[in-house]
C-alpha cells in the first residue's frame, strides 16, 4: 500500500529537528531507519502529516570510548556498531547481540536508538541496555534530560520519551567478565521467541556481580533482579541456574501469538536463559 500524504522534513541539527517537533506536535514524528514507522505507515496503520528525518543530523552519531565510559549515538546503525573495534574490546556483548539482530540489509540501516527509543517489546536493545545499566539522553525544547534504560519502558510502545523529545545518544559503564546473548527465532528476520542478555563477573571461584534481562518476554523487556540475586555468592551450578531460571519466569508475562503458547514460550526462556548463563560464565 501507499503512505497517506504527508510533509517531509530533513533538518541538519537537532536544534532544527526540535523545532520541527515543537512547530507541529503531535502531527510530527521522527525516523531514524525507518524499519517500525515506514511499514506503519505503508498499512495505513498510521498517519503522520509531517515526518522528520534524522538521517542528516550529525550530532546523534558516532560511537566514543573513553577510559570505561560508553557513548553511542542515536543514528548509529548496527552494521556501525558490529564494525566498531573499540566498542567490540569495550562492550562484546553488544556486538554478539546485533550479529543476530535481522539480516545485513536491515543493520545497514536500522538504528541503535531507533530500536530503544520505540519501545517494541520485540526488539534486542532495550533488554541488552538494561543489562548494561545504560542511560539514554532526550532532548527536547526544555533542554536535556538522562533517564535510565531500566526506567524508560512502561508498556508496548509507550516509554518515557514524550512527544517533542528525540532520543540523542546511549551512555554506559563498559561491563567487565563474562557476557552471553542467547536469542531463539523462528528465522532470520524475525523477532525473538526468547531472549537472554546475561553479565557476570567471578571472584574466588564465585560470582561476584551478575545482571539478567529478557526480550520479547513480557510488554517490555524485562531486567530481572531476582535472577541475578539468585546467582550471586554461586559457582553457577546446574542448582543455582535452575534457580534463576525460576526467579526470571516469575518476571516475564509471555503472551499466545503466532511464535507459540504461553507454555512453550516459558519453556523457551528458561532453556535460553540457562545457556546464556552458562556461556557468560565460561567467559568469566
């Protein structure tokens, strides 16, 4: 099908593309790759009579390392974020994570911050952001605001972003030991049955730190506290695993759709879980 019509807006700064959002309100919206809004928009599912595009604003890219901190910019594209040898010494995880994100047509294209900000309970960052314990950055015509990933969802497609803010970078402490990202889909393309994003730092034989979040598992990821308490002070045995794959299935709120029943979606996280654990900490 074909878009309703609509205003197109190419602005070169942020300050531009503020403006833009603060002139027009709720009639406008950004895109970044345009993977979730262009389909939208295609089905007549939505209607937007001005669409900003992102793509010439500078100031939302680039990826910086320094000492331990972690800056990513909003429009850097995963096929950036994979291709990047400071952030893959930095931050594997991240790396390991996108490799399994879709297909290289889609991470030339599609955004980091497009795939937080969006809130799509599907989608891989928000739950690998969450285990990183990132920070993301909006700004809006009242100035710059930091909110954490962990406090950013509320529900499918609604988040702490309001309307007239754009999402402008991704901040985070480079994570230390061993990491894992477990995903299940039914294929390439697709969304994730279940998925584990799992960080785990081992002292004396034990586990000193862990942090455990899940994708596409409830209506929006899911960090589990209950299943990183579960592991620490553990030599993550076979015990101490079964253990945290408990305390997370007492977090997620999987629903039927066409990648399973509830029951076997739980089935699926659990199993996920346990080898993500176990790879983290062979890492470790």
């Amino acid at each position: 099908m074909i878009p309703a019509a609509f205003e197109y807006h190419r602005p070169d700064s942020l300050a531009s593309a503020i403006a833009i959002l603060t002139e027009h309100g709720d009639e406008a919206r950004v895109v970044a790759g345009g993977h979730s809004l262009i389909p939208m928009m295609k089905l007549r599912m939505a209607a937007i009579s001005h669409l900003v595009d992102l793509q010439k604003v500078g100031e939302l890219r680039g990826i910086t390392v320094a000492g331990d901190t972690v800056t990513i910019g909003a429009m850097v594209t995963q096929a950036e974020l994979i291709a990047h040898d400071g952030l893959a010494k930095a931050a594997p995880l991240l790396r390991e994570a996108a490799l399994q994100i879709a297909d290289p047509q889609v991470r030339y294209m599609g955004t980091v911050g497009g795939n937080v900000a969006n809130g799509d309970p599907g989608n891989d960052m928000p739950g690998l952001m969450q285990c990183l314990g990132a920070t993301f950055t909006l700004a809006g015509p009242g100035g710059s605001r930091d909110v954490a990933a962990r406090d950013f969802y509320h529900s499918a497609y609604v988040t702490e972003r309001a309307d007239d803010e754009i999402l402008t970078k991704i901040t985070f402490t480079a994570p230390s030991g061993g990491y894992a990202y477990e995903k299940q889909k039914r294929k390439i393309g697709d969304y994730a049955t279940a998925a584990a994003a799992v960080l785990l730092t081992k002292a004396g034989g034990k586990v000193a730190t862990a942090s455990v979040a899940m994708t596409n598992l409830s209506d929006t990821p899911v960090w589990s506290e209950d299943a990183a308490a579960a592991l620490m002070g553990s030599d993550c045995g076979d015990a101490a695993i079964k253990v945290a794959v408990t305390a997370m299935l007492g977090d997620i709120d999987p629903q039927k759709d066409n990648r399973g029943p509830i029951e076997f979606k739980r089935h699926v996280a659990g199993v996920i879980l346990a080898r993500a654990i176990t790879r983290a900490w062979s890492r470790a």
